[in-house]
C-alpha cells in the first residue's frame, strides 16, 4: 500500500498501525488488516521484529511485522 500521509508519504509500506494501550499486539494486526484491506479470519503469525533506531525519522519506532496465510479462492 502506498502512504498517504506523514514524512514516508509516497512510498509503499505494510498495512500497519499503532497498539494501543491494553491492546496485544496480534489484535491491533488482525484488527488493522481488516480496517485496512478487508481480509478477516485469517491466520496470523509473528513474523519479526524491527527497532533500527533510523526507520521512522520522527521517532525510534519498533514495529512487529506478521505474516498472514490465505485460504486458496481459485476455481
């Protein structure tokens, strides 16, 4: 997805989001790719962790990435 918004505006990045206080990380993933795409009942898992220091020039921003696994809609 392209980013809109922001100093990345422009570039493509992960549908992604912030986890909110009292929220696990796995549900703000599963609730922000459904905001995001529409895709739900999906398997997730952890995929990595990303801290560099220099990622996000407003912040040192650490995010966790998840992999998602599809079920097949070809005919």
């Amino acid at each position: 997805m392209e980013v809109r918004n922001g100093p990345c505006a422009g570039s493509w990045a992960f549908p992604g989001g912030r986890v909110p206080a009292g929220e696990a990380p796995e549900r703000t993933a599963e609730r922000e790719l459904r905001a995001q795409t529409g895709i739900r009942d999906l398997y997730l898992e952890q995929l990595r962790t990303f801290g560099d220091p220099q990622r996000d020039p407003r912040a040192h921003v650490v995010s966790v990435g998840y992999f998602a696994l599809l079920p097949d809609r070809a005919p």
